[in-house]
C-alpha cells in the first residue's frame, strides 16, 4: 500500500519562474494537506483540501500561491513567480476523515536560485 | 493561536538509555496529540499519537504521557538504538483552527551515541 507520494523531490527555479509541487494520497484518503517547513523549523500550515474543494487556506500567502485537489489526479500546489523567500521544504499529507491521523509524503524541496 | 513548544531543542544519550522529550501546548480544547519522527531528507513520520480521553498511551518502546491540566505531554523512548537518531515533532489539534490544522513545535534533535 503505497504513502504519500510527491514530486519531484527536488525542484530549482529561477526567480519569476512558476513551481508545480505534486502530491497523490494515500489510497483511500480523501483530505489533503500542504504544510512548509524551512531549515530547523517546524512544518507550518498552508492548506486543506478535499475533493474539489478547499476547506481551509488560511494558512496560505494570498498571492501567488494556489493549490487544488481535482477530482482525478493528483493535488497540485502552484507558487507563481518564485522568490528566493520561497524556498523550503514542502509536506503533503493526507487522511481519511477531518479528525484522523495525518500522514506524510517525502516532501518537495524547492530551491529558487 | 495555537503555541506548541517542545524542549529540549536537542538530546544526546547513550544507546541503551531512556529520552524524554516534552512538549507544551497552549489551547486547553486541543484533544488529539501526536508526535513525528523526521529522518534526513525525508517527510515526517507518524510514530505514536495520543487523545485526550487517556493519559498514557504505549507501543513496544515507545510511550507518551498526557497531562491536561498542565497542558503538555511528553514522548518517553526507552532502550534507544542509533536508528531511533532523528527530530521529532510533536503537534496538537488546536480547536480554534475546527479539526484539520495540525499545529507543530520546532522539533528535537535526539541523537543517540553507540
């Protein structure tokens, strides 16, 4: 049974340049989560989503960051015009219900040159 | 919001002896608890997790331990092998936030000497 699955696992972009970070679900979840973590911090919250819907983006700048769950496909988080500030490790995750275990993908590690 | 604080920042023990790491929280309607094993380069791990209906909750050698009142629970591992080096994030479910936000501490660095 495979985890959560990202990629690419690693990505370069130059500034202005647009990052697409990929994250398919564990089989049989159906809430996905988007966390940041930068060097020797903790992983911060961006976004929830479920099928087809975001239900909490709170966490999310509200420019130049997007992200969707499509109903086939993986879940897309898109960062336009990359600054060099948006380098980070980037998590997916996902679970079941809104109230079970999160489990995480081996992340995306964006580095804007 | 939430404030979730672990310490110490980094542990180093012999291989063979117990760590404790502990972790504060601020919102006293958090009731879901868990802690994460981060290895280099990879994403977190989900190793044990506990709710607020116990106070103790234990998988072979590892355990963690739940005090509402105080508001804070600790990891305890015992028996540690060099394999068991790694961070480890604790995290709650703060109920300002509904039940799908997990809020993180910055983690601890075990490492265990051979």
């Amino acid at each position: 049974n495979a985890g959560v699955m990202q990629n690419p696992r690693h990505l370069v972009r130059r500034r202005g340049q647009e990052a697409r970070l990929r994250c398919s679900p564990m089989k049989g979840h159906s809430h996905v989560y988007w966390y940041r973590q930068l060097p020797e911090e903790g992983l911060k919250f961006m976004v929830y989503l479920q099928k087809e819907n975001i239900i909490d983006e709170s966490g999310m700048p509200k420019e130049r960051f997007s992200a969707e769950f499509p109903k086939e496909g993986p879940s897309i988080l898109r960062i336009q015009q990359v600054v060099r500030g948006d380098s980070a490790a980037y998590f997916c995750a996902s679970s079941t219900t809104d109230n079970s275990p999160l489990h995480f993908g081996n992340g995306t590690r964006l580095t804007v040159t | 919001g939430e404030n979730v604080e672990q310490h110490p920042s980094t542990l180093s023990v012999q291989e063979g002896d117990s760590a404790v790491i502990k972790c504060t929280y601020s919102d006293s309607a958090s009731n879901y608890f868990p802690w994460y094993k981060q290895e280099l380069g990879k994403g977190p791990q989900l190793i044990i997790d506990i709710r607020s209906n116990v106070g103790e909750k234990k998988d072979q050698r590892i355990a963690v331990t739940l005090n509402k009142t105080a508001k804070h629970f600790s990891l305890h591992i015992t028996e540690t092998q060099p394999e068991d080096s790694a961070v480890y994030f604790c995290a709650s479910f703060p109920q300002l936030y509904g039940n799908n936000r997990l809020a993180f501490g910055k983690g601890n660095q075990v490492v265990v000497i051979p």
